[in-house]
C-alpha cells in the first residue's frame, strides 16, 4: 500500500480503520517519539463556552496534532490511537499543563475563568490520576477551581465504582466535574444522582436542530429541567446560529458552546479573545431589542 496523500491533507485510506497498517504503525511511533521529544507539536486550541446572558465563561482545551508534513491532525484521528498504545497519559499530561498555563493567563484579567480539560477511560481509571492532578495544579500555581475535568457516561460505566471514587477524589480537591456528550451514553440518573458532578454537556446531537424539531426541543427543554433541579450547569454543545442561542436562552439554558460563539482556536491572551465578539453582540442587541 502506498500512503498516497490527497490534497486536502488527509490520507485516501482511513487507517483508523486498519489498526496494522503500515500507516497507522508509523503514525503511532511518531506520535509516541513527539510526545517524547517535541510535544509542542500537539497544539491546544481554545473554545469558548458562554452563557446565555453574553458572558464568556471559560473554554475547552481541545488538542490539535501540528504535524511538520501531514498539516494539521485533528483528535478523532489521534486520540483514540493514542488511547490504544499507552500514550494517553502523556498526551493527558501535557494538554493538562499546556491549558492550566492558559487559565492562569486568563485569570490575571478573569479571576472567575475556567478552563476545561478531557479525560479518557485511561486517564479516569489511572491510580496515579488524582496525585498528578494536585501536582499540575500547584507546579502552575492555579486554583482547583479554574479547572473542570470532562468525562463521558461511557467512561464512567467502564468501572462505576473505581470511577465513583476517583472522582469524589478530584471533587475534594476543588475540582470541578462534567459530563461530556451527555444524553449518548448510558448513565442511569440514579447513578449521576450521586456523583459529585456540578455539569452536564448536552451532546450537539439535541442541540443542532432544536429550532426546527420540535422533539429535539423537548428533550433539551427537559434536560435543562432536569439539571436544574439537580443543580447542575446545563452546557448546551453544537450552537452554530443566533436563533438556536436564543431559544436555548428562553428555555432557561445556561451555558452554550458552539460555532456561533466561535472555533476553536489557539490560546489567546484574554479569555475574551476567544470569543466571537460579533456573536455576543447579536445576543445582547436582540435581548434590547425583546426587552
Ligand atoms: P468533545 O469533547 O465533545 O469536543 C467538542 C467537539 O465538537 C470538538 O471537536 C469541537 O470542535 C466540536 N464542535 C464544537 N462546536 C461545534 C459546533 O457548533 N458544531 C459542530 N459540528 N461541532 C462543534 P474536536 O476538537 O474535533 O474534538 C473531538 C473530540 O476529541 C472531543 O469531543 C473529545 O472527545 C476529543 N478530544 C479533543 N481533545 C482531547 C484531549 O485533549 N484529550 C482527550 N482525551 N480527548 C480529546
Ligand atoms: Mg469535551
Ligand atoms: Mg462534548
Ligand atoms: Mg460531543
């Protein structure tokens, strides 16, 4: 097989799909030699989460792999290769260090700033998880509350009880939870009842049609009920257009994540930055404009 490169940067054949191909082989010792050697190929981008009242919050940490010849290498192309050849705590690692330095910065013009880190079932079921956490956060001098941890439903059934512990651990230290992609899962509520969780993230699937389906709408609506009166942050993902901002925000949402607030992006020296300012604008003139 000959690894033929087209021009949009990305191979014709998916060697996700081949875990032994030649590709995917020399793809692994790369990234394992860069994680070693230069990990500031793998570049943290920055995406705004804002609430619903025009206020930028904070942002997720998402890792992008700068690669001198491939061009940029999104996450669905490395993470789980990384997940499956033990390099997952390294990549952690550094995309923790990287996105603490960032809040840090932020927090100098933001104290209230958050940023948003990842975990994987590896990185969740890692012993050492809680006593890296304390170190990362003191070796870049941040508070624990600058720094929420993302984790999936799927994450946490792999060993509810190991995962039930650790997070309860990671909650002691000021640090706060997320659920990730929430509602594709299969957490049952009795079990995200007792879980030290201050977040859920709707999954962008509930969230990208709510202005044209009206049973997309219903279950956002009652999703934020739910976590409401749980008294969790309701983070809506995929919020690509004004009306779907604002009809999040009639329904009582109180975070959004998306498009329409901005990309993800490289770190920047406010937290305001990342944000689209045209986005804000949109929703506070029209909030005027209703009011
Ligand atoms: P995620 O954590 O659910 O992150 C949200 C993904 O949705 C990001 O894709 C983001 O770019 C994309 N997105 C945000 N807003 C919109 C929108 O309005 N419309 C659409 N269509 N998409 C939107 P990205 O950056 O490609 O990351 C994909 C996944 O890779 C992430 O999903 C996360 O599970 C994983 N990932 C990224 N960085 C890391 C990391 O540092 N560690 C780990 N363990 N996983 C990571
Ligand atoms: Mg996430
Ligand atoms: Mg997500
Ligand atoms: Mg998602």
């Amino acid at each position: 097989y000959d690894a033929k490169v087209n021009h949009t940067g990305h191979a014709r054949y998916d060697p996700d799909r081949d875990d032994n191909s030649r590709e995917r082989l020399q793809l692994i010792a790369e990234l394992r030699d860069v994680l070693r050697h230069d990990p500031d190929q793998l570049v943290v981008y920055y995406q705004p989460k804002c609430s619903l009242s025009g206020r930028v919050v904070g942002a997720e940490a998402l890792v992008r792999w700068q690669h001198p010849t491939r061009g940029l290498i999104g996450p669905d192309r490395f993470v789980q290769t990384a997940e499956n050849n033990s390099l997952m705590p390294a990549l952690t690692g550094h995309v923790l260090r990287t996105a603490l330095v960032q809040v840090r910065q932020w927090r100098l013009s933001d104290p209230l700033a958050t940023v948003s880190v990842n975990l994987s079932v590896t990185s969740l079921l890692d012993e050492g998880l809680v006593d890296h956490m304390t170190s990362a956060l003191t070796d870049a001098g941040v508070a624990a509350d600058a720094l929420i941890l993302e984790i999936t439903e799927t994450m946490i059934m792999v060993d509810p009880e190991r995962s039930n512990r650790t997070l309860h651990a990671l909650s002691a230290l000021g640090i706060k939870l997320s659920i990730d992609d929430y509602g594709t899962g299969q957490c049952s509520l009795a079990y995200l009842r007792d879980l030290p969780v201050q977040e859920l993230k709707l999954d962008r699937s509930f969230v990208q049609h709510i202005v044209t389906k009206q049973r997309d709408a219903a279950i956002v609506r009652s999703t934020i009920e739910l976590a409401h009166s749980l008294g969790l942050v309701l983070v809506a993902e995929g919020v690509e257009d004004l009306g779907s901002a604002e009809l999040l925000r009639a329904m009582g949402c109180d975070v959004a994540q998306g498009y329409y607030f901005g990309r993800p992006q490289p770190g920047t020296p406010t937290l305001a930055e990342a944000v689209d300012a045209a986005a804000i604008d949109g929703l506070s003139r029209h909030q005027m404009v209703k009011s």
